[in-house]
C-alpha cells in the first residue's frame, strides 16, 4: 500500500442475506498492518535528503509523526488480546524504513527520539500463540516496495534476499523467519511465484477482488471503478453455483459483490513454466478488499465488525475450511495508524472477540497450520492490487498510467529506463556476481554490488505514485543513472562476448477486453496493439510479437497446454508480428536517462470470439534471446454488446421512450426455461427498475420479448435476466449494456463544486446547509471538512430515539437513518447506512461536501418532509461536537443533537410547478414555462411530455410569489392584480406562439 490519502466514491448496497448467528466453526478474524517509507532520493540517507532541501516538506517529520506504529503501538495491541489464544499479526516493515530509522538513530535526531526504536518489535517477536507461531509475523516483503508483478525473476529474488538479510539483522536471527508474504500494493500476479518460491515463501496475501473476478458469472458492476475482467480470467468456476452465494455488503464502502466462502478462504494458486511445463505452487491468503479498507479509518468501532460479517456467517458451514476474513492496510496512516487503533479501539475488539463465539481472532500462519489447504485443489487469481491504487485494476494503470496528447507518459518513461538499466546489471551480475548481500545492502564492495544497490532502490513503486509532484518522477531515472554508472564498470571491462538475454518488460496490450467492454457502453476493436520495452547491451536484432489460438476458448486449470511455449493439442500453432520500435523523450524538466529501452508494438488483427495466448521474443546481437511469458486474452465480437442473443427496438434505445427487448435464451442457462424475467436498469444499475417483470414468449420466434420505457434521463440501458429461481443469464458476467440517445443532462453533477441548483436551507456558524431536489434525487451539500474537522449530513424521515453518535465521536444523535460524510484527515468521503443508491464527492479545501440520494430507494416512496441537520466534530476518535457550527443552531450547547435540534424540512412535492427545484413556485418558474411552451417538457406539469397552457393553470394554483419561504411548500393563490397580469400575460403567449402554419 502506498503513503496518500485515500479518495474513495461511495456508493450504497443492500445486503442479500441476514445470516443467524452460530455456523459449524468461527470466522477467523487476521490483521496485516504495512509499515513503509521510501528511500526519498536514491543514493542518499533520509538526513541527507533533509538537509539537501530537494522536497517541499521534511521528510524526517514525516518518520516522527509515525513513531508510535515504528516503535511501541503494534507490541501494545497484541498484549492487549494475549488472553486470545490465536491473536496476532502481520507487519510488513520495508528495508528502505528500517534503513530510514537506523540512519535516524544513528544522527541522534530529535534529540535521540528514535534511539533503541526496535526494541518493542524486538519483545513483541518473542510472544507466542497457542500453535507456537510469532504473535507478531514479520511478514516478508520487497526491500524498495517494488511492484513486483511489473518485475523479472531476477530482481524480484533480489528484493526478497535483501529484505530477508536486513530482517534477521535488524529482529534478531533467533526468531524464525516469516513463511509469508506481502506483496507491496498488495500487487499480485502469477507470475511472481517462481521468485517466490524459491526464497522459500510458502504463501501470499492477495487481495480478494481478484479471486472474485476470476470466476465465472462474476456479478461486475462499474461502481468498482473497475472495468470488467476480461474472460481469460474467469476460469474459475462461478462460486453461487458451488454451494456459496454472491453477497452484497453493507453499512460500508462496498460497491460490488463479495463471494462467500470463496474469497474468503486460502487456496492454492500456480506457475507453470512455459519451458517445461513444470507447476509451482504457494498458497494465496485472500486479504478482505472492502473490509480492510474500512478497519484502515480507525478499526474497531469505525469498522462494524459484527453487522458487516454477520453478512456473510450464514455460509461459513466447513468446519474444515472456515472463512477467514484478513483485514490489511497501512498501519501508519490516517485511522490504521492512529493511537486509538493500536490501543482503545483495538482492545475493544479484543473484548468483543472475547464474547461473540462466531469469531476468532488468529494469525495467517496459526490458520494455515490448522485448516491446511489441500494439495490438489487450485484456483487462478486475476492480477492486481488492492483498493487504494486506483482500485488495483489488473493493467496496474497506477504506476502504468496511459500517455496525454503528446504522447508522454512519466510511468512509461520510468519503465523504459528501469528496462535498460537491468538489463545492464542483470549483465555485469553475469560477467561478476554479487558474492556478499551485506555489500548491497550497504551499497558498498563490488561495482556489481553497489549497481544491485541502486537498481532496487529505483524500483521504489512510490517513484511511480506520486507523477507531477515533487521530484518523484526523475527518481527512478536517478538511481537508474547511478547503476548503470557502477555495472558499466564491469562490462567496459569485460573482454568475452557477454551471454545475457535482452531485458523485455512485460508485454502489455491496449484495448485490455479488444471486441469487450471496458467503460462505456460500446466494445472495444477486436483488433489490439501489444507493446513492451526491450533493451540489449548488444543492441538488438529483432523484436517479435508470438500468438496463438486456443481450440475451443477454454483454458482449464488441469491443462498446461496454454502455459507452454510447445503448446499441446488444445491450441494452434504460433504466428510471428514484427514489432515496430518508436520512443519519447522525457520533456525538459525531468531527468536524462544514460539509457532508455525503446517501446515495440505490433497488432494482432482479424481475431472475433476467441481465446489467444502471446508472448514477445528478443534476440540480441549475439544471438541470445528472451521469452517473455505466455499471456492470455479473451478477444470479444467488437459487436454491440447484446450480440445474437438480445437485440433491440429501436436499435438504439431514445430517453423517455419505450423500448422492446428480445432475448434469444438458447445455448445459455436460460435455454428451456418456462418463464423468463427481465432484471433492467439505467447507467451502469445507478438505477435499478423492480420487482423484475416477466417476459412475453414468442412461440413463432422462439424468443422472449418485452417492451419496457426508458428513463428520460438514462444514457445507458443495462439488462441481464432470470428464472425467478436463481439462475442467470448476466453475459459470463459483463451484463447487457446499450447506450441510450437523447438523454437530460444528469440534474446533479458530483464533483466537489456547489450545483447551480442548491438552495441554501440553513446557515450559520461559518456553515451552510445546501439541497435540491429532482425527480426524486435529493440533493444535499455543505462546506468540505478541509477547515479542520469532520462534517455529517444526518437525513431521516422519522426521527428515533437517541444514540451514540457515528463513527466513535463524543455525544449523541437522535437516531438517523442515512448520513454523509466526510472525514477531515484524509477527504474520505461518502455515505453510510444507506439503503437507496447514492453517491457523494468532496472539493479541494474550499470546496463543498456533496451527495445524492435516491428517495424512493431509500424509504419505499417518496416523503413529503424530512429531518435534517449538520455536525461539525473534531475530527479524532472521541471529537466532540462543534455545537457554534451545527445546523439547525444548537439549542442548549451540550454536545448532542437532539431530535429538536433537526430541521423539518418539507420536499414541496405538491408543487409540480416547482421547475428550478428551488422550493417554491414563482416568476422563474414562469420563465421556464415561457420558454418550453409548445417546444418541450420543461414546464410539464400534469405529466403528458409537453408544455401548454394546462400547466399554466397550475403554476398559478401554485404560485408562491417572491417572498415565499424555502421549503415552506406553500400553495398561495396570487392576489388579484398578479393573477390578472400573468393571465393576461400567458394569453399573450400563447397567441403570439401558436402560428405554426396558420396566420
């Protein structure tokens, strides 16, 4: 994971099954807390890059506001649950932190502050759990917080060993070596096993979105800010057909499905070697993606332990194999890396444990070693990262970021000058290897040694995180220059001709799904572009693109076919792409590379409807070559997404229109069945039309049809259908999506800026309450919580009794029933115990909190009034209420917000002339009308999609004059003289108007 604030859409779920209390074994309950600082310049110590002055803020301070997860706090949470026999955890501390403390230490900073820092991990190491595994697990990890999936073999070994060396130095040689693994990033793929392996890791931690991806009939929504998996991957098979079920999570940030047990469960996951077909094999510990993500804001009590897992008890029935739900995150920042975390929150969680038999609290290496992973079963897991990094998408577009009109891309830039500078070291470790670790972690000894040194540390992912700012992105050129600078010592030296293989960064292709979906409506080419970069000390002769054809677009995980260079009976034979070389050079203001590999791309063209596998080959100018490794992509139609099975009337659906649907179910799981409903929504399911309808069947067709009406204002249709029992036909997966014509622009734009709609409702304190309401979308806004403290919307349509107040703050509430928020250290925003769909964005600091909820959704139908009102907290666990800044003011100043303390605030709905949505009807209304008469629906009132002078009537029913009260829902008749002139008036309009064709 990474050292930033974490900006997260929030969107509401309703959870699918309330599970009774009590399966055959407990949830086991895991903790992983990552630790890291980067090395801030390569080449220099942390007060060395202090004193050189190169960043804007200090980079000792950033360690010293860290001390307590560095040094004490980790050791105090796990005494703190010793009467638990299993409890502990996993910390992964990187080699670049520890160097940054010990170079701390050793300058006597703050007055020797860091002296003796890993005393407390020291002792903690030594505590036991009942299996006789380390309570505290220093877990393995990437020395420089390399991303690992983007990296060879090679350097990835090298990492390790050099974490490994600077772990048993720094925590003692007695204590036994961690058998996991943490992944920085929590970025994995596959093809980090064989590294992995064979420095002895027996397993990793994965983030679980990708077991889920990986499977058949994945439920894929866009609110995952992902775009669907491509169908390569989704070998697994579909877990709700297996005895588990799809769940959707509630009361925090989960826009997608989980599976459960499936991703909740340790499997084996392989490597097979495409010279040989040989299968490595580890176990991948599945971290809980949305769980995790919500323990990271403060644990225990800002993460509902009990109501969120409950969710998913019902289906934890194998004694066996029982879930284990592993919560990971940094444990240095924002809520995970608070005193709180380590010590009030974390002990109530220990005391909750304690009592609630459905749960226990273990280490990975306790559970494994209890409920072992059987040998022959294995799973495939999609590679990519965790929710933090851009959502972990499985192309790692954070640190692979696409280039601007120019064609410059800083992220590509830095791989093509990491591709040449390993190929140069990976050459003189050839011509003279590294013979002493100690030499490389000192970056001192050979010229090898002291390259190998420069080399991980330009691997640091951070250099690739933070693009435009500060001097990140010349980092990794920085310590690229400074290992090409030692290992050319060695091969200007070398007398022989040098047999190392041309360095080849792993082949990527554009679009991810060719003839698929990825984020709009439309698919995607079929034909594709694979590109990489390729590099030589000799230089290279030739650069080729290898692809093939699976046989029947399966690729079993009993099957090695696929995975071999030799292939089998199940694939084709290879073709052969010449690769075109191109290259950029960096703009002025980032640093020259000594070297850059150039970029090769060639295009796989003319492939539909099938399965390929495809590699890269480099040959040098000594004639040694490297094979990347084998590949796989699904590559769709390029057709509209329906295909042959759904096809619609009109062929392009029309906003506010009606629309057929006809649906061809045979061949998929709905062929033979008696009846067939409709499940159909709008823009991605932000709007969801229920109870499904059913189906008409066309006995002459042999197709089920049915004509529904298109919201006015959708862009998109979104289809999948079922029996009414069950089973589902959702499109392996990716759903039907049909861009809509002629939609309304969107009432409410969710962006951090104020709407041009929004009333102001109440003010004072230095605050102002915001709303607008459209069709149902109640919209609501208020000043960001970048002035220092955290700041709630609360909304309810009937007030409950007092409770505690939310997210572990002092005082009480009257009992709300959806809130939004926004927490001040680190912008997270959203909205909680929703049931209605719903979406909230935040501002730079001067900007505004703002949100969106679904009425209808949220309480059956649409109310007349509602209770709202804004509190201002200080923003650490236990922050009192500003009661000078609460809306509707404070009535007595005692820290609650009491149910008197709430404004009633009325939604106006009988006044359908309301057409600004400013909560009152009056000459601007008018205005509107004028303007949309006989032309559109713009001053529609009696809901017949035109303007005319029946709506007239009953603006002036409504009308509220100037003076009229936000939300007051008054129906005030105009007096006399007013009525006489909008008569007359409208009589003017309307004649002067309607003289279409006649005089």
């Amino acid at each position: 994971m990474r050292k930033t604030q974490i900006f997260l859409a929030v969107f509401c779920s309703v959870a699918l099954v309330s599970s009774p209390a009590g399966g055959q074994a407990p949830i086991n309950v895991g903790f992983l807390w990552h630790m890291h600082q980067p090395t801030y310049i390569p080449g220099q110590t942390v007060t060395q890059t202090d004193a050189s002055g190169q960043f804007s803020f200090s980079v000792t301070d950033v360690h010293n506001q860290r001390f307590g997860p560095y040094t004490s706090w980790p050791k105090d949470a796990i005494q703190s649950g010793l009467s638990l026999p299993n409890l502990g955890a996993q910390v992964s501390f990187s080699g670049s932190l520890i160097e940054n403390l010990n170079n701390l230490e050793a300058n006597n900073v703050n007055g020797g502050m860091w002296n003796n820092w890993k005393s407390s991990y020291a002792q903690a190491q030594q505590l036991q759990t009942a299996e006789g595994n380390q309570r505290l697990d220093m877990i393995g990890f990437a020395f420089n917080h390399a991303l690992m999936p983007l990296l060879d073999v090679r350097d990835m070994r090298m990492q390790i060993k050099l974490q490994k060396e600077l772990a048993i130095q720094t925590w003692g040689s007695s204590v036994p070596y961690s058998k996991g693994f943490f992944p920085p990033e929590t970025a994995f793929s596959e093809r980090m096993i064989p590294a992995l392996v064979a420095e002895g890791v027996e397993w990793s931690i994965v983030d679980n979105i990708h077991f889920d991806r990986a499977t058949e009939n994945y439920p894929y929504t866009s609110a995952s800010n992902l775009i669907p998996p491509n169908r390569a991957d989704q070998i697994n098979p579909d877990p709700a057909a297996n005895g588990g079920a799809w769940v959707q999570l509630n009361n925090l940030w989960a826009p997608g499905q989980v599976s459960a047990p499936f991703s909740y469960r340790p499997n084996n996951v392989q490597y097979v070697d495409p010279n040989t077909g040989t299968t490595n094999k580890i176990v991948a510990v599945p971290a809980a993606r949305y769980e995790g993500n919500e323990d990271g804001r403060g644990g225990f009590g800002a993460f509902l332990y009990d109501q969120v897992m409950d969710q998913y008890l019902a289906y934890n029935t194998d004694p066996s194999r029982p879930m284990f739900t592993l919560l990971h995150h940094d444990g240095d920042n924002f809520g995970g890396g608070s005193e709180s975390y380590y010590h009030s929150n974390f002990q109530n969680m220990v005391n909750w444990a304690a009592n609630d038999p459905d749960y226990n609290v273990t280490t990975i290496q306790d559970y494994l070693d209890k409920y072992p992973v059987p040998t022959n079963e294995v799973i495939h897991v999609e590679s990519g990262a965790w929710a933090g990094a851009d959502n972990g998408d499985a192309e790692f577009k954070k640190w692979l970021g696409d280039p601007d009109g120019t064609g410059w891309s800083p992220d590509r830039n830095s791989w093509a000058v990491l591709t040449a500078a390993k190929n140069r070291v990976f050459t003189a470790d050839d011509i003279a290897p590294v013979t002493n670790l100690q030499n490389v972690l000192n970056g001192t000894g050979s010229p090898t040694e002291k390259a190998w040194k420069h080399l991980l540390a330009a691997e640091s992912s951070d250099y690739w995180y933070w693009d435009g700012t500060e001097v990140w992105d010349s980092n990794v050129t920085r310590g690229s220059n400074l290992a090409v600078a030692e290992a050319d010592q060695v091969i200007a030296s070398f007398g022989g001709t040098e047999t190392t293989g041309p360095t080849v960064f792993l082949p990527q292709r554009g679009a991810y799904n060719p003839g698929g979906i990825e984020w709009g409506p439309n698919p995607e080419p079929s034909d594709f572009e694979v590109w990489t970069y390729a590099y030589d000390v000799s230089g290279l002769s030739n650069v080729t693109l290898k692809w093939r054809t699976d046989n029947d677009g399966v690729n079993p995980l009993a099957s090695t076919d696929n995975e071999t260079y030799a292939g089998g009976a199940e694939v084709g034979t290879w073709n052969s792409v010449t690769m075109a070389s191109s290259d950029i050079g960096p703009p002025g203001n980032i640093l020259s590379p000594t070297y850059r590999a150039l970029r090769y791309g060639a295009l796989i063209e003319g492939q539909e409807d099938v399965l390929l596998d495809y590699y890269v080959e480099a040959v040098d100018g000594n004639g040694n070559i490297t094979r990347s490794d084998i590949q796989h992509v699904y590559v769709g139609e390029g057709l509209p997404l329906g295909g042959e099975s759904v096809t619609l009337g009109p062929s392009i659906p029309v906003a506010g229109q009606p629309v057929t649907i006809t649906y061809d179910p045979s061949g998929g799981p709905l062929s033979g069945a008696l009846e067939v409903f409709l499940h159909y929504g709008f823009d991605d399911w932000g709007t969801t039309i229920a109870p499904d309808p059913v189906m008409n069947w066309n006995a002459t067709e042999e197709m089920w049809d049915l004509t529904v009406p298109v919201n006015g204002s959708a862009s998109q249709l979104d289809l999948v259908f079922n029996d009414g029992s069950g089973v589902w036909d959702n499109n392996s997966g990716q759903d039907w999506r049909f861009a809509v014509t002629g939609a309304a622009p969107p009432p409410f734009v969710m962006d951090g800026v104020l709407d041009a709609a929004a009333v102001e409702i109440a003010v004072g304190g230095g605050h102002h309450l915001y709303a607008a309401l459209d069709n149902g979308i109640l919209y609501l806004a208020t000043e960001d919580a970048g002035e220092g403290d955290d700041v709630f919307i609360y909304l309810a349509n009937t007030l409950g009794p007092m409770v505690a107040a939310n997210w572990a703050k002092a005082g009480q509430v009257a009992q709300w029933d959806a809130f939004l928020a926004d927490e001040n250290d680190n912008d997270f925003t959203g909205w909680f115990d929703t049931t209605g769909s719903a979406e909230a964005a935040t501002g730079a600091n001067g900007g505004v909190l703002e949100g969106i909820i679904n009425l209808t959704e949220e309480f059956g139908s649409l109310p007349s009034e509602i209770y709202l009102a804004l509190g201002v907290y200080a923003s650490a666990d236990g922050g009192s209420l500003v009661y000078q800044a609460q809306l509707p003011g404070s009535n007595d100043s005692n820290g609650d917000i009491n149910a008197d303390e709430f404004l009633l605030f009325s939604l106006a709905l009988n006044l359908t002339a309301d057409f600004d949505g400013d909560f009152d009807v009056d000459a601007d209304d008018l205005a509107i009308w004028r303007s949309s008469f006989g032309l559109n629906a713009g001053g529609d009132t009696d809901n017949d999609n035109d303007t005319d002078g029946n709506d007239f009537l009953a603006w002036q029913r409504q009308f509220t004059g100037p003076g009229a009260s936000v939300g007051a829902g008054s129906t005030a008749v105009p007096e006399p003289s007013t009525l006489a002139l909008f008569v007359g008036l409208t009589l003017f309009l309307i004649v002067s108007t309607d003289h279409r064709g006649k005089k």
